[in-house]
C-alpha cells in the first residue's frame, strides 16, 4: 500500500545522512532516480539487516556505523512518516 512504500521510502532515506534535498523531494522521484540519489550518498548513519512493517508498529534490526546514529536515523525516520 501507499503507507508502506513511504514508509520505506523514508526509511531508505533517513538511513543516510548529508541530504541535498528535502524527502517531500525525494519522495516523488521514480524508482531510477530515488535509487541515483541514495547511490551519491557516502555517510550511511546505520546499517539496515532485516525489518518488518507492521499496520502499527516497526521492528528493526540494525547496525550503528556512528555515534547516535540510530537515535538519529529513527527519530527523523519517525517525525517524517508520523507528520
């Protein structure tokens, strides 16, 4: 469904830091460039090993590449999906 591609479009976005664009943006690209973008971004917060996508809630298994960076990749992931 709709919720779930944001979700993971956001998700995929927010994994990473040092953004040239907004997700609103990023959001609306095709699959081509959405896939360009994230491929240009060198600094990834963490490493996402597997997930599950629940109707209302998330589980995320993952690795932290640098200090906060779950903190910080969750907590942008969370205000962009909830807003």
């Amino acid at each position: 469904t709709r919720d779930y591609q944001r979700a993971l479009d956001s998700l995929l976005f927010y994994i990473h830091s040092g953004h040239r664009i907004r997700f609103s943006y990023f959001h609306r690209l095709n699959e081509r460039l959405k896939n360009e973008y994230i491929d240009g971004l060198t600094n990834q917060l963490i490493e996402l090993n597997s997930f599950a996508l629940m109707p209302n809630h998330f589980h995320f298994l993952v690795y932290q590449n640098e200090a906060n960076g779950i903190s910080n990749c969750l907590r942008r992931f969370e205000n962009s999906y909830t807003k």
